[in-house]
C-alpha cells in the first residue's frame, strides 16, 4: 500500500499548502499581537509621563518676570 493515488497525493499536497499558509498567518498575527502590546505598553508610559510633568509644571510656582522697559539711563 506504500502506491497512493494520484488525487491522494493532490489532495495531502493541498493540504500541506494550506497548512504552511495557516502557520505562516498564525505566526504573523503573533509578531503582530506582540509589536501592538509593545507600543500599547510604550504609549501608556509616555502618556503617564506626560501627565506627571504636566502636574509638576502646575504646582510649581510661576517664575517671576524681569521687568522690561524700566532702564535708566
């Protein structure tokens, strides 16, 4: 039986293409779910970052001015 017909070895053919094509695309969603959840993480740092200099900046006191204009001369 070691003979296998000639649409047995098309069709376990089709069948391998279709299976490397399904691993392929499993392996790509995979890199791609990482790639976002590393930019997701990156993202929500950067926006926590932002909001603590943006607090510190509002409860520092205000710089004061140099005056202008007022020279003598």
């Amino acid at each position: 039986m070691a003979d296998h017909s000639k649409s047995r070895v098309q069709a376990d053919a089709a069948f391998l293409r279709t299976q490397t094509q399904s691993l392929s695309r499993n392996r790509i969603l995979s890199e791609t779910d990482t790639v976002n959840q590393a930019r997701e993480a990156n993202t929500a740092k950067l926006k926590e970052r932002l909001n603590k200099e943006a607090l510190d900046r509002a409860a520092a006191p205000p710089k004061p001015r140099a005056r202008k204009g007022t020279g003598s001369a």
